[in-house]
C-alpha cells in the first residue's frame, strides 16, 4: 500500500536517509525503533510531503507521491499526527475535532458525517465535546489529536512518538485507540522510543540505525531478535548501537 524504495532525503547538508525502503502492507501496524538520530522522524516527513526525497521512490496505492505537497498526500488519504501540543487549548475538543475537517469544509454534509463516525471512533470527542481542550489529561489530548486526524478518513496515519510524555495508564488508552483504528481498517505507521509498547502494538517493526533500515520483520520477530532485545529491552542497555557515523559523536538511546 505504502512503499519507500532506495529514499535519500536530507536537510541541506547532506543526505540522512541513505537508501531507505519500507513496505507497509494494508492493514499492519508497523513501527519504527532505533537510537536518537536515526532518521525516523525523517521518514515520516518523507513520507507525508513536509520533505522532499533527494532520490527514490515512495509511492502509495502504487501511484508516485514522492513529488506531491503536503496537502496532496493529505487527499490521497496519508495523515500524520502532529507532535504534542498541537491542540488550541482554549477551544472546545469539538472545535478542535472540526478544523481536521478544513479539507473537506465546503462539503456541510460530508463534514457532518464525518463527524459523526469520528464520535464514534473516540468516544472521548463526544463526551468531552464541550470542554476547552487544555483541560484534558495528556493522554486524552493525544487521543483527540489524533481524532482530529480521522476528520479525513485515513487510509494511513503517521505517528512519532504516540507515548510522549503520557503516563502507564493514559498510554494504555492510547494503545488501545491505534489498536481499534487499525482493527477498524486503518494502516499504521508509528516511531516510538518506548520499544517495549510499540513493537508490542505493532504487527511488523523496522529498526533503523544511522539514516538506513537494519533490520525488518514480524515484530514477534524484531522483539526476539538477540541484540535488540539486548539493547532495548531490559539487560544490558547501557550502550546503544554503535553509529556508523562517528563524525556526530556519541548518540543516546532513551527506552
Ligand atoms: N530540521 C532539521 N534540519 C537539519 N537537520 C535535521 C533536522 N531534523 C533532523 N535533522 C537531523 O537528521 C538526523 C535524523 O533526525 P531524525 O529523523 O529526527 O531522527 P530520529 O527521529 O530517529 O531521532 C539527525 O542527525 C538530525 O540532527
Ligand atoms: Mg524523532
């Protein structure tokens, strides 16, 4: 469905993502994990038009989208949701839930509708329709940014870092939230630091190290993989992977 074939992208000074191809079928869950640098929020911006690739292809549905805007990405049906505090905290969770809709404004009884199955989506839109967005718990913020995203109907959402700053419980309501969406037929595309939570949401995970994808397979698999495991979760995760490129100096690994 979505596909990255030999990307190189970068910032001006020189290409961070070296040769980077992905594949995310319909309907998976895929998360990206590796240490601070790496590039995965890179392929994320790749992906949904705030960067140009300076080479290779990304195409979804098998059509090129490696050329179009931003907002062109956005109609073919790829969302990403924004970093946090990206709510107007002194408006309603509706009206923050409605500007997702901008997109779609003109069209009265599409938005209405669209509105509706967004309620019935994340039920905390409906509950907490009324209330300034500011005075939700961060956990319920995460969850109505990424409602808002849903105004669109996606057919594949972007996220970096979901767990951010949530505590146990509220990320437990976030992980549910993506595991329904993606129930429900949205495909997932996520970087997370918290290796532990992503890869145990996640249906394949990619780990990535210096700009270029490492490893890739079933997320059982990425889990159980010897030096993953060793490095991210729980033993000796002192040191993080070595970085091929030691012109950046030492590189932290946070889990
Ligand atoms: N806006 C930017 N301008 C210049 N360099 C950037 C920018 N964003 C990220 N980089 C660089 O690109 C590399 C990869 O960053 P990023 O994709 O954010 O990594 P990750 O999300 O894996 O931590 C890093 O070396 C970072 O310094
Ligand atoms: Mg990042």
């Amino acid at each position: 469905m979505l596909s990255l074939k030999a990307v190189f992208a970068g910032y001006g000074g020189g290409n961070v993502l070296q040769s980077v191809d992905l594949e995310c079928a319909e309907q998976t869950i895929t998360c990206i994990v590796g240490p601070n640098g790496a590039g995965k929020s890179t392929v994320l911006r790749v992906i949904s038009g705030l960067l140009r690739p300076s080479a290779g292809e990304i195409t979804m549905d098998g059509q090129a989208i490696g050329d179009q805007a931003p907002d062109e990405i956005l109609r073919r049906g790829i969302t990403q949701v924004p970093q946090s505090h990206a709510l107007f905290p002194a408006m309603s969770v509706h009206e923050n839930v409605l500007m997702g809709g901008y997109l779609i404004r003109k069209n009265r009884r599409l938005l209405r509708d669209r509105l509706e199955l967004v309620r019935e989506r994340v039920p905390l839109v409906a509950e907490r329709a009324h209330d300034h967005a500011g005075n939700l718990s961060g956990g319920q913020r995460r969850m109505v940014e990424i409602a808002r995203c849903l105004m669109l109907d996606p057919k594949v959402i972007l996220l970096d870092e979901p767990s951010l700053g949530l505590d146990p419980r509220s990320l437990a309501g976030v992980a549910d939230l993506i595991h329904s969406l993606n129930q429900e037929g949205t495909t997932v595309l996520l970087v997370e630091q918290n290796v532990r939570l992503g890869l145990g949401l996640a249906t394949h995970g990619v780990v990535m190290e210096g700009g270029k994808v490492r490893l890739t397979g079933t997320a059982a698999a990425i889990k159980d993989d010897p030096e993953i495991a060793a490095l991210y979760l729980g033993g000796t995760r002192a040191s993080p992977i070595p970085q091929n490129t030691p012109s950046t100096g030492p590189e932290t690994t946070s889990v």
